[in-house]
C-alpha cells in the first residue's frame, strides 16, 4: 500500500488506538519510512537526543501488559461514581493486538554538555523527542497504521524491562500496527470521558487573555 | 497560495528556521489551518493542554529580542576558543523578521484532576503540548512557511510579558512567516556546530543496545 499522505488529511484523520488493531504485521520498509520521519525531526541544538526501541517479542509485551493493568487499576482507584463507571468501560492500551511496540528515549547527554538552546530550558531536550514522537504518528497514518501512546505504566519498570540505562528517560510506549480503521471521534469523546474543545478557547493574541473552556 | 502537503516531503522539507524570514505576512486563513492543526494533537486523556499567543505587536516583539539576546550571551559564556568561534557566526533568532510569534503553553489544570494517562507520568501533559507544536510546524512548512522555535530565554520573563498565569508553563515561542527559501540542511550541520546521526545510530531492536554515536 502507498502512503497517502496529504498533510492536513493525515494530520486530522490520526487517531490514538487502542481497540482497533487487527494484529496484522508491519512491513520492514514501512518500519523504516516511519522511523526516518520520526528522527528528520527537529531538535534542541540539532542534538536528536531520541532513541527508537522496537519491541515485537511477545514475553517482553506481556510483561509489560500486566503492568500497565496494574497501573490502570491504581488509577481507578482515583476515581468516584460516574467517573470510575465510564472508565471500566475504556480500553487503555493494544499492546498484544498491535504488530509492534516503539519505545521512545530521550538521552540528555547527546551532544552535552553544550547544547544550544537549552542552557535556560533543561526539558529542550524532552520537547524534541514529543516533536519526533508526532512526526513518526503522522508517518504512520499516512502508512495506513494505527498507533497508540501508552502511558500507564511507570519509567523504571520500563528501563528494567528493556535494559535501558539510568540517565536515559523513557518518553512513550507507542503500540503501531494496522488497524481495521480509524475511528472518526477520539475514544475518550465517544466515551463520554471528555470533549474537544473548540479551537478559539485555546488561541489567544498579543496577551493571554484567560482560561479557556474546560 | 495552496499548501503543498505530502506528508513525507514536508516532514524532510521542514527547517528550523533563523535568517530567511522576508518580513512578510501571514494570511488569517493560513494562520487558522495552522492553529487548528494544532489544536487536532493527540493529548493525554484528550486533555487538550495547549493555549496559543499570537503576537504581532512590535514592542513586544523587541522586549523579548532584548532578552533572548542576553540569553545568547550567557550560553557564549560557557563556550571555550573553537565553539566560541562557531557559535559567534550561529543566528539564533528571527523574532523581528518573522511576521508574528506564537507562544505555545502548558496548563496543567486542563481536564484536572484525574486526567487519564496521567497519574504515573505527570509530564504526560507537557509531551501533549509538543506534539501540538510539531502539527503546527509542519502545518506551517506545507503552508510554504518558516518556524524557528527560540529557547534562549526564562520562562518566567516569557510569563510577565505575555500576562500568562504562574501555574502555566510556557513551552515554545515559534517564529512563524514567510521565507525566502528553506535550507537543504540545518543551519547547525552547515555552520559546523553538529551533524545529522545516521537513522541507525538511534534505533534498537527488543532492548536498548549502547548509545548511538555523538
């Protein structure tokens, strides 16, 4: 399948997936277009402080499964009445039916010490791996595939998991994978969990001019 | 003008950019398409943590040069004899030149408090905001404009300037408008500051494997 890739398509028909993976695999060449669009991203002082891990073996899913449930119920736990009634209702990740998990890194060493533009910001760096995080979820789209960022899980369980080292910060557990569609309404919006707001409430010029909606 | 929009083209196409602003201005239209791009990022529990200033007002504009330059000269103090050279001849800003700023927030109250997704990983929030930023810069970039994200300056002086509340955090000031050319490579590679890794350096497959070069 060609990639269909006008921008600003792709940009609003991107979903976050959670039950729509078919459990189908990814072609290694689309693999790879997605993970050049990820690392073509822009970063603080061209430092490109980002690292790919792509986790396919199952025991290592699985286990990384059965803690995210767990984290789920902790959060659960939060919750009151309506709130704890819609979320038993909402599925929070694919890990097992996506074809691929894609751990994301940020490594502040690259190119330290120096780093231009982040003497005065430390999370310079951070931001640049999100940036590359979208790009690599519009590639992916635009490829056919769904993705899904799971964050219910805790960093040094992650690190442990995958050998990753101390000072590394993992950033995202991204489930890629095709998809029987993508749904025209985010999930926590068809839920009842929350709404998007519109696009005014957020923009503001020349002064912040209030909180918006929501 | 059309935006030109293939997904993989603008993603390689995309420069962070300093010295080619013309001066020129930004359509309401463009500005909108850009905005609401945006605004269509994935965020945590569809929290949608983002606000957006346009500045536009000169005086403003010039308050935050003045500053982002003094910032330059404190990342130059900590630079010995060949960065220093290099640095000297690096543009770090095109705050005047750019037709407007957009100045990208983060408010962590949005959709508080039990936002989904976030209980274990408080940053969640702030990765949302970024993945914003990166539909915006490419949104801009198929709109046939530059955006060149400026970090030399303290958060706090960003909030008196703008009038944006301490509990939000600013996370970009982005230099939007039109350009006379996108460079074919970073302004870093070019000035010798730091070079692109290859897409393999980055990448691990089921475990991290020792960090990529540079």
């Amino acid at each position: 399948m060609q990639p269909e890739g006008d921008l600003y398509q792709v940009i609003h028909r991107r979903r976050d997936v959670r039950a729509e993976f078919t459990g189908g695999t990814v072609d290694r060449a689309v693999l790879d277009r997605i993970l050049a669009a990820a690392h073509a991203a822009p970063s603080v002082g061209l430092s490109q402080p980002w690292d790919f891990i792509v986790v396919t073996r199952d025991d290592t899913r699985r286990r990384f499964r059965d803690h995210v449930q767990a984290e789920r119920s902790v959060f659960a736990a939060q919750l009151d009445g309506e709130r704890a009634e819609k979320f038993a209702r909402i599925k929070v990740e694919g890990i097992l039916e996506s074809a691929l998990g894609i751990v994301v890194t940020y490594d502040p060493d690259r190119g330290a010490p120096a780093v231009l533009g982040r003497h005065a910001i430390a999370d310079a760096g951070l931001y640049s791996v999100c940036l590359a995080i979208q790009n690599l979820w519009l590639a992916a789209t635009a490829e056919g595939l769904g993705v899904g960022w799971v964050s219910f899980y805790r960093e040094d369980f992650l690190r442990r998991l995958l050998g990753i080292p101390a000072r590394l910060r993992p950033v995202a557990w991204l489930c890629v994978g095709p998809v029987a569609e993508l749904a025209g309404t985010p999930d926590l919006e068809r839920t009842g969990w929350r709404e998007r707001l519109p696009a005014q409430a957020v923009i503001h010029y020349d002064h912040y001019s209030g909180p918006g909606n929501g």
